[in-house]
C-alpha cells in the first residue's frame, strides 16, 4: 500500500480539516450558493412532506408606478378546491403586509416567510393578514378544515 492509499484510507485530521476549509472558502468566493435557495429547499421539503398540492399563479396586477420595473401588488393561485388572492404592501418599508382573501373561510393558513412561519387568523368571510419585519421570500399553506379532509395547498414562493 503507498503512502498516499494509506493517507486516503486514514481518519480526517486537523490538516486535513486545514485543506477543506481552505477549499470551501475558495468554492464560496468563486461560486457562492444563490441567495434564495435555501428557502426554495425548504419549500419543496415542505410539498413533499405534506403530501400537499401546489397552487398554481394565476395572476399577478403591477402598480401603477414609472419605473424599468412593475411592482407586483397583487396575486392569485389557485388549487383544486381553493383559490387565494394576496394584496402585498411595502409602502412601510422595511415592514411587509400581506393581506390575503380565501374562496372558502373553512381553512388554516400557515405563512412561511422571513420572520418564520406564523399562523395566520382567519375571519368569517375568509380574510387574514400577516406582516412581516423584513423582505423575503413567501409562501402559504393553506389547510381545507371541511370534513372529510383534504389535501393541503401550498402556494409557490413569491418575494415581498
């Protein structure tokens, strides 16, 4: 066996440890990890754990603002037996408003986002509103609570 088998086969040391560090920090300078893909992670984690349904976008409304780039204000996903409209407001920077109508009020919504997830309180006429301290990625899981159960939908992500 040579010498370099024997090193190969051998436990990791503190040189070892040395030379991984050294090439993690060039692997992070040269190609870092993409700022959002942490949470798209744990979003499909999330799918794939509930067994859940992902709504699909339906509309996005911009305002009405002059820039290179419309602001989007309002969105609509839809599932098989719930559609959400979100109206999100960032006029109180760097706070996040979303408020959010559902089709049925029968349902908890969960809202995963950059302060973590929160619980969202439901009115009679399918109504909740949630704000957050910080821009970020969101997204919803909505919970049908009518007998006999359904699935869950979770809403794609979208930046606020």
């Amino acid at each position: 066996m040579s010498r370099i088998d024997e090193l190969a086969t051998g436990p990791i040391d503190g040189t070892d440890e040395q030379i991984l560090h050294a090439l993690g920090e060039i692997v992070s300078a040269s190609d870092p990890v993409p700022a959002a893909l942490t949470d798209r992670v744990k979003f499909a984690l999330t799918v794939e754990a509930l067994g859940a349904q992902v709504a699909e976008l339906l509309e996005q409304q911009p305002a009405g603002v002059r820039s290179a780039y419309d602001t989007i204000t309002t969105v609509t996903f839809s599932g098989d037996e719930v559609t959400v409209l979100l109206t999100l407001d960032s006029e109180h920077r760097p706070r996040r408003r979303i408020t959010g109508w559902l089709s049925t009020p029968e349902a908890g919504v969960q809202v995963h986002g950059p302060d973590g997830e929160v619980a969202a309180e439901v009115d009679e006429d399918g109504r909740f509103e949630v704000d957050f301290s910080r821009s970020g990625l969101v997204h919803l899981v909505i919970q049908p609570t009518t007998e006999p159960p359904s699935r869950p939908v979770v809403t794609p992500p979208i930046q606020i």
